[in-house]
C-alpha cells in the first residue's frame, strides 16, 4: 500500500527482507519483538519511534525515517552503540520495523517526534550523552564480573548449569555495549568453554572435574579478575596508560589523540582475516618497519554483519611501502596503525629483504628476552611478534624447533597443518629466518610462525608459513599431554615442575576454593620451596587459614601470575647440538635436521610408518634419499619408472644423475616423452636442470632441452619449472653476473607482479566468484611463486569450490607437498565424499606414486570407479605393474568396465610388455593357466597387447595338458585367430 505525502508506508511481513538485507539482524530484531522488549511505539509524520530495553539502566532510543522516493526504503537511527558504524539496522531498528509489519494499529500518532530521539530533527544537534551515566554502567558491569569471578572461584564449575552459561553470555554482550572490551571477550570465551564443543569449548557443560581444560580456564578467570579490579581503581579516579585504555576499555582514537609515524618502510609479512568471540570481524595485515624493526598493523574492525557489505581492505603482499606516513594509536606490539600516506610503492626485492634480515633480531635469546620484557605487564598479550634469525628447524618427533646459530631453539607448536605448510615454504631452500609470535606453551618457549625468509635458487624470497588467525594458539596444552611434550623437548626440570604446580593449582580454581585446605597446598608449597620460591609457598600455605572461601581469590590469583612470570623466566631457550655426530640434515629439505635413524627401511615400509602417522615427513626423506642414493646409477637410468614418479626422491635423483651426462638427458627425454604421470616430467626437468650445472659437454644439450620445454610443453607445472631452471642458469653463470642477471631479475619482477595481483585478489575478493577467477589466471599462469597463495585459497578460503579448484590448481603446478594431504582426503572418503573425490582428482593430476596405494585401495572398493580409473591411468606406465598385481589378487575386478577402461587408455606397448612380463614370471606355476585366461582377457584391450600375450602364452601352454590348460590354449589361439571364437 503507498503512503500519502508526508505518512509512513503500511507494509507486511513478508516484504521486510525487502528493506533489511541482513537475515541475521532481522532474526535478532523479530526476538527483540516477541520479547516485548520496545516501549513507547509512536509515528509522526514520516518517521517511526519506540525505545527498546537494553542492558543499561536507560532504553535506547529507536527511530526509523521512511522516504518513498526514488524507491520505498527505511532508514535506522539508534543510541546503541552499533550507531557507531553508521549501519541501516541495527538490531534495535529491525524489531521496530517488525513491530509496524505486524501492527501498526499500536502506534500513536503524535503531533512531535519524542525527545532525544535520534535522527527526528535533522537540524538538531543530538544531545551528548552524560559521562556520568556511561561511567555508571561501566562501574555496574565491572561490580557483575567481579560478583561472577567470586561465584565461580568459590563454588567451582561443577555447580555451572546451562542457564547460567547463558547469563554469562548476555552479560557478555551487555559489557560490549558498556564499552567493556576485554571483559565482554573474556565472558564470551569463558561462557564457551564450560559450555564445550557444541559452542566451541573443549567439554560438555556440567562435565566433571578433569575434562575441563583447568589451565586455560584458570588464565581466563585471572584476566578477568585482574581486568576488574584494574577497572574498578581507574573508575574511582586512577588514570589509566593510553595502551591500557586501547586494551581494556577501547575508545575512538583521533587523528590528534595518536602518535604521527613517518619515514616508515614497511614491508607486510603476513593477512588475515578472523573472526573474534564476540563477532567482530578483524582483517590485518602486519609489517615490519625496515628504518626502525618495529611490528606495525593496519586493521580493518567492523561487526560480522557489516564485513559482508563491506569492501575489504587491501593486502600489501610483495611491495614495500617506502616513506610511508601514518599515525598510531596506543597499545602493545604490534600497534596498530592508520595511513595517512602509503609512501612510494615499490616490488618487494632481495635488497628489502636483506634489510628485514638486518633488523630481525640476532638469536632465541633476544627473542626469549623480548618475551620477558613485554610480560611484565599483566595487561599484555600473552603474544609478542618478532622477527627473529634461525639456522636450521630440528625435527624431534611430532615437533619441530626453530635453532639459531648457537644452536638455542625456540619451539613450534605441534600443529600437523603448519608443519605441512612449512615443509612447502622450505622445500628447495635455506631458512634465513622466521617471523610470528613467541610466547610460552605450557612450560615450552613457543614461536608461531606467520611467515619465512628463505635463501634459494634465486637469490632470498619471503614466503608465508600460515595464516594468522590459525596462528593463534587455541589454549595450553593439558596435563599429561604437555608435561610428555615438554620432557621430549628438552624443557629444564625447574620449568617442568613449576608447570606442574601452576596446573595443579589450576585443577583447585575449577573445584572450588571451599575445598582448598591443607592437603592442597602443602604439598605444592613444599614443591615451590624446592625452586627456591619461599615467598610464594609461605602465600599459598596462608590461603586455607582464611575462613571464607572468597576472601582467598585475590591472593590466590596473585600466586597464580607470579608463578606464571617465573614460568617465563625458566622457561629459557633448550639446547640442540646441531653439527653433533647423531645429527643428520635433510636431503630435501636443507635448513631441517633430524636425529640420525638408526635403521634403513624401503620406500614401501616409509610409506606404511607415514600413513601410520610414526614417522614424520623429514625422517621419511631422509630414509627415501638413503634408499635412492644406494642404488646403482644404472639402475637409475633403466628403471626410470616408478622412481622418477616419487616426488620425495626428485632431489636424490637430480644429484645422482648430474654427472652422468649424455645418459642422464636421454632418460630425462625419455620421461618426457612417455604417457606419464606429472611428477616423473617433473623429475626429468630437475635432471636436465642439474646436468646443466654440473658442467661439461653435455651441459649445453641440457639446457637447450630445457628451453624447449619452457617453450612447448602443454603442461603449465612443466613450463614454470623449466623456465624457473632456466633463470637458475641465467643466474648462477657466470656472465650473468652483470647486464644477464639484471635481465632475469627484471623478468621475473614483471612476473612476480602479476603473480601478487592475483594472490590479492585470491586473498581478499569479497566474492567467491572473482576469487575462482584469480584463481584460474594463476593457475594458467604457471609461476610456482603462486603456489603459497595457492595453498592458502586450498586450506582456508570459505567456499568450498575455490578450495577445490586450488587443490587442482596446486596437483597441475605439481606441488608434490600435497601429496600426503590429498591421500588423507581419499582415505576418509567414508568421512567426506566429496573431499575424497577431489583428492582422487587431484592425486590423478599429480601422478606422484606416494598416492598410487591409495588410490588402489579405492579402486578395489569400487568407489568411483570412473573417476578413479582415470586418475590410476594418469600415472602411465608406473601404475601397470600394481593394478595388475591388484587384479590378479582380486580377479572379480577384471569384470568391471572401469577396470578394462583403464588398461584401453594406456599406452599399448606398456601394457603388452607388463602382461608379457606376468606370463614369463608365472609360467610353470600350478594356476598358471587360470592366470592365463585373465591375462588374455586383459590384454584384449589392445590389438598389439593382444597378440603379443596370446603368443607368449600359446607358447607357455603348447603340449600342456589338463581340462584349464587347453580352456587358456583354447582363448590364446581365438586372440590369434587360429580358432575362431565360440568353437
């Protein structure tokens, strides 16, 4: 129904997702209206009014401008804090606009807009609200959190029922809109963690002492008390430090309230996204400043609900940013930043980088020093970023540590994917060093890396390890699990134990401090005295003496963060003796060391313990390079397949081949040429690349073959690692050094350019569309420089369909590194189907022998036998050989045309040679002529195999006698033609 000049139009409630696009408000907005939650419904003129109840002691008040011009469409004004945002609808406005669907007949006409209403005078400057009121509210959500902190420290968290969880979780939102920051985050995350996995928390709600995660449950309810009390002082009049302010409370910072920075360098190692506790948003990207050292970010904050019409800001990835201006706002490492000037943009270059290794810090030790240094503020993250130099990584066990020069280590988190994602960052290169956030894990010095400068081929590059948001620790490891880490890691036995005791008391907080007496903290105390800490025990042995329950929190909270700051003192840097005799460096992986293994196993046993999960990829190449390495060179050149199908034995081979010149290049040729899988091709242009470096005769032959497959190979993985290989020689000769090494570098900056753009696009596109696109152009582009980029779209990219497309993207730019990803994706394709049918793909494309196995498995399944047919037939002749075997021991799989199918697309000569082989090894065995008959039937699938093996069999089985001997001569002779068939 139109409205008059001047009247609000009538509407119905199936037109509101017309005026409010976000499903999410309107559903909170239709609660708020069911709820009874507005007051005082009125309508003048062209405008809409109520107040609706908030957390606050006063309603917000709500007001909604109609216009019908040029189209119908309402406007949202409101006092709640999201007006902050300037957003159409809030949540407030919604119910609102509910309200005059559902019943107009409620509002009272008035002859003026309500005072105070918000957007009902335009001309009118709105009145600002009194400090006074705001302070009252601050003050009253502070006194709910201390109430809270004191409830749940005294009775413990078995007395937690759902319906308290879910106050905790309205008082959180209620301390959001007090302008509560930090209290409100750290409600949410304890109101998710005793509710449990449902909500994201480790334990079912209610659930008995032990399956709750004590330690992060204790650190929580510390930072909430200490946020208190911190909080209550500064509203009875102490000033709070500007970085406490940001940190604690939050407050819009003006350009004239923030420090000006200029003559910045920044060069960005790291973006992300993430998405907070309380459903803020955060995109970051985070610099390090070549003049000064400093870790800087630039954030983009906004509510979930405005991010998805919100044009993302952009990443800087590849640039350096010089004499950028900006202005920085208080707060803790790294502080963020806003642009006034992005300087002159330039290419990320080896020079920039050299300077980022300059101003990276010298050592875990300074690295551990830093730590200390910024925990001495209980306000502070429990992270601080550092750019810090590290020699090699030392792979002991299921983790790794970053070493320095003086072999101090510092700790990586024991996280599968970020292993995967380095082992990709530092294959084929040398670890200069490392960028992240260090911090303590338990009693472990801990670095998660965001990014690594690495040395290789091509001079120095800056490679991202992992995305920030998966960066972020999500708790301390627990009880048995971290004490067996920290042992296995070299952790001293004075930090061991003080984790011990910190958990310990931990376990007390989740129980209850009713029942902390005597046997509690006797023990502990005595076990502080052995480290030397008598002040601390005397504390903890006086809190029992203290009749009531509550009056032991504050001190006991105390006890918990000293002994929290002692932790980081002892917690120094482990030893690893890295030139040491039972030390071995990794073949494939340069920068990486593992313990010396005492055994050599076959690929097929390293293959078994990987998949087992026993052994980690490093032990496993070093293994595989022991393996290639002992045979006869040989044996290399003849038996091309399957060795040059492995990806983990790519570098072994090139190092063997190098010298053997004019036989190296022509099985190089002879890979390249044959229907095979993309990993031997990928073999062979490391063979060709080698032999080319190597010198001598044949060096020239080499690279002159090289050339022509950056030129003509289809093959976009081929092309880019042969035109990378090309660069490489360019590079490293000699007469390269002057105008012919500029040329290469100034040919892959053109490259490298429009390799970023797409990345950033990729990264950053709001719309999985335009990122499928960037994704595509990547692909086709054929750089290997985009297979980081790649990778990130593979493991975090929201759609599902860009992931897929990258796992294909990444299988034909032949990063081999995936392999072991996609083989768990096809081994669970009970799990997830459609996961396992990308992997088959994908694992088709890659032609890397490692999944063979897998693949087979799922062949003799029977799923997707299409689909898996054509990926076994990728491989070429190195699958022949295991699904025949495969078929002989399965022989029902021979009367599937899938099956068939997949021997008719492969190479008819190959099939005939591995049949022919079969009927020489297995002649004269007793089923022999029952294998026959399956030959032949295989065979059929080319005239030429046909033939050969009807005549090597007739041959077998010539005088034979016996009912299934003749039957197999019978079929021989009908292949051939001698009898003709059904006779």
């Amino acid at each position: 129904m139109s409205a008059a000049p001047g009247e609000v139009q009538r509407i119905g409630a199936g037109e509101l997702r017309a005026f409010i696009q976000d499903a999410g408000e309107l559903k909170k907005g239709t609660l708020l209206y069911d709820g009874g939650q507005l007051l005082n419904l009125a309508r003048h003129e062209n405008k809409l009014f109520c107040e609706a109840r908030g957390s606050g002691a006063a309603p917000y008040k709500v007001t909604l401008v109609y216009t019908g011009s040029p189209a119908p469409a309402f406007k949202g004004r409101c006092t709640c804090p999201a007006r902050t945002f300037n957003t159409a609808f809030c949540k407030h406005a919604a119910a609102l606009l509910v309200a005059w669907a559902r019943a107009p007949e409620s509002f009272v006409v008035s002859d003026a807009a309500p005072p105070g209403a918000p957007g009902a005078d335009t001309a009118r400057k709105s009145v600002k609200k009194g400090s006074a009121n705001a302070q009252a509210l601050m003050k009253s959500g502070v006194e709910q959190v201390g109430t809270l902190v004191r409830e749940l420290a005294v009775a413990g968290v078995a007395a937690i029922g759902a319906d308290r969880i879910e106050q905790m979780e309205k008082l959180a939102e209620a301390l959001r809109e007090n302008r509560l920051r930090r209290l409100s985050a750290r409600t949410l995350d304890l109101a998710a963690l005793l509710r449990g996995p449902a909500a994201g928390g480790p334990q079912a709600t209610g659930a008995r002492r032990g399956a709750l995660p004590a330690v992060a449950y204790a650190n929580l309810m510390a930072d909430l008390l200490l946020t208190a009390r911190k909080l209550e002082k500064h509203l009875a009049g102490e000033p709070l430090d500007d970085r406490h302010v940001e940190e604690l409370v939050g407050k819009t910072w003006k350009a004239s309230d923030r420090k000006p920075a200029e003559g910045l360098t920044l060069v960005e190692y790291a973006f992300s996204t993430r998405t907070t506790s309380d459903d803020y948003v955060i995109r970051e990207s985070r610099f390090l400043d070549l003049e000064t050292g400093r870790h800087l970010s630039e954030k983009q904050i906004l509510p979930a609900f405005m991010a998805k019409r919100t044009e993302p800001k952009r990443s800087f990835a590849g640039e350096v940013l010089a004499g950028a201006r900006a202005t920085t706002y208080p707060g803790y490492p790294p502080l963020r930043l806003d642009f006034t000037d992005l300087g002159d943009k330039r290419p990320l270059d080896a020079g920039a980088l050299e300077a980022v290794l300059a101003r990276a810090l010298p050592d875990v030790g300074a690295a551990l020093a830093a730590l200390q240094e910024h925990r001495k503020d209980v306000f502070a993250p429990d992270l601080v970023p550092v750019a810090v130099r590290i020699d090699t990584l030392f792979a002991r066990g299921a983790r790794l540590s970053a070493v320095d020069d003086k072999g101090e280590a510092l700790h990586l988190p024991d996280d599968a994917a970020l292993e995967e994602r380095l082992a990709g960052s530092l294959r084929d290169a040398r670890l200069r060093a490392l960028l992240g956030d260090v911090g303590i894990d338990a009693a472990l010095p801990t670095l998660w890396p965001l990014a690594a400068v690495v040395e290789g081929p091509l001079g120095l590059e800056l490679r991202p390890v992992v995305e920030q948001g998966a960066a972020a620790r999500s708790g301390p490891l627990e009880g048995s699990a971290w004490n067996a880490a920290a042992r296995e890691a070299g952790a001293s036995p004075a930090a061991i134990a003080l984790g011990e005791v910190r958990e310990e008391l931990a376990e007390a907080l989740a129980t209850g401090l009713t029942g902390l007496g005597a046997r509690v903290t006797d023990p502990l105390a005595e076990r502080l005295r052995d480290l030397r800490l008598e002040k601390q025990a005397a504390l903890l042995q006086g809190l029992p003496q203290r009749p009531e329950p509550a009056d032991r929190l504050d001190d006991f909270i105390k006890l918990y963060q000293v002994l929290e700051m002692a932790l980081v003192r002892l917690a120094g840097a482990t030893h690893i003796d890295s030139v040491g005799e039972e030390i071995e460096r990794v073949p494939t992986y340069e920068s990486v060391t593992v313990a010396r293994p005492d055994e050599a196993l076959p690929p097929d046993e390293v293959a078994r313990r990987r998949a087992a999960g026993t052994m980690s990829r490093y032990v496993a190449a070093v293994h595989y390079a022991r393996y290639y390495a002992s045979l006869p060179a040989s044996e290399l050149v003849e038996s091309i397949f399957p060795l040059w199908a492995d990806g983990t034995a790519t570098p072994t081979i090139a190092r063997t081949f190098a010298p053997l010149g004019a036989e190296a290049i022509a099985a190089a040729e002879r890979a390249l040429t044959v229907k095979a899988g993309r990993v031997a091709k990928l073999t062979a242009v490391r063979v060709l690349q080698a032999v080319a470096l190597h010198g001598g005769a044949a060096s020239a032959d080499a690279a002159a073959m090289l050339g022509r497959v950056a030129e003509h190979a289809k093959d976009a993985g081929l092309r880019a690692l042969a035109r990378d290989a090309l660069d490489v020689l360019d590079v490293l000769d000699a007469r390269a050094a002057g105008p012919g090494g500029a040329a290469v570098r100034a040919r892959r900056a053109g490259r490298m350019e429009r390799v970023q753009e797409l990345a950033k696009a990729l990264g950053a596109a709001p719309n999985k569309e335009e990122r499928g696109e960037a994704l595509k152009a990547l692909a086709e582009l054929g750089d290997l420089s985009a297979l980081p980029a790649l990778r990130r779209a593979f493991y975090a990219d929201a759609a599902r369909g860009v992931r897929e497309e990258a796992a294909y993207a990444l299988a034909q730019l032949g990063d081999v590194e995936m392999v072991e990803t996609f083989v768990r994706m096809l081994a669970s394709r009970g799990e997830d189907e459609r996961e396992a049918k990308i992997a088959a793909y994908a694992l088709g494309y890659l032609g890397d022998v490692r999944g063979l196995s897998e693949l087979l498995s799922a062949y003799a399944e029977g799923y997707k036998p299409g689909i898996v047919a054509d990926a076994i037939r990728a491989f070429g002749p190195v699958a022949l050989a295991p699904l025949v075997e495969l078929i002989e021991a399965r022989p029902e799989i021979a009367k599937r045309a899938a099956a068939l199918d997949a021997l008719k697309k492969m190479d008819d000569t190959a099939v005939a040679g591995c049949l022919l082989e079969r009927v020489e090894a297995r002649r004269g065995d007793a089923d022999f002529p029952e294998r026959a008959q399956l030959y032949l039937k295989l065979a059929d699938v080319h005239p030429h195999s046909r033939r050969e093996v009807a005549s090597a069999v007739a041959a077998a089985l010539a005088g034979a006698e016996g009912k299934d001997a003749q039957a197999a001569l019978r079929a021989a002779q009908r292949a051939l033609g001698v009898v003709k068939r059904g006779k």
